[in-house]
C-alpha cells in the first residue's frame, strides 16, 4: 500500500542535476567555509567527531574532578595507542 502525498523518487538525470545544482551553488556563494570545502576536499568531520568522544567520554564519567585524569581520560579515548600506558604526573 502506497501513500498518494508522497512524492516519486527522482531519477537518476533528475537526482544528477539536482546534484549539480547544489555543488554550483556551494561554488558560487559567499560562505569561506564552503569555498574551503570545494577548493580543498576537506572538511571538519575529524574534529567533529574527536570532540563527539570527548563529550561522551565526560557524560559517562558524570564529570570530572581532577583535571589530569580528565586530560588522561580524553587521550585514552581520542588515541588508540595511548590506553593502557599513560600515567598521571
């Protein structure tokens, strides 16, 4: 059964030109951080997603009281090689 409000999917030429519509637009506007994005090749979704850990690793600890074991807790989240080997000063 099929929803009658609901819109038909665009085709593969539709859905291509609507693509092409937007990257010009990125390319055309007046935004640094999206001129960046379309000169460069990339974006801030590494730090987005250290930041993210980082958050959770606070939320689960329900805060922190001691700023090293804060710092030491962060880099053992956000660096692999770092669990197991960091002990406070």
């Amino acid at each position: 059964m099929t929803c009658s409000h609901a819109p038909a999917p665009p085709t593969q030429h539709r859905a291509g030109h609507l693509r092409w519509m937007f990257l010009t637009w990125c390319a055309d506007c007046d935004w640094p951080e999206i001129q960046a994005f379309v000169a460069t090749g990339h974006g801030n979704a590494k730090s987005e997603g250290i930041n993210r850990m980082i958050k959770l690793a606070a939320r689960a600890a329900h805060g922190f009281r001691n700023s090293t074991n804060q710092r030491l807790r962060t880099r053992c989240v956000t660096i692999r090689r770092a669990r197991g080997h960091l002990h406070p000063a």
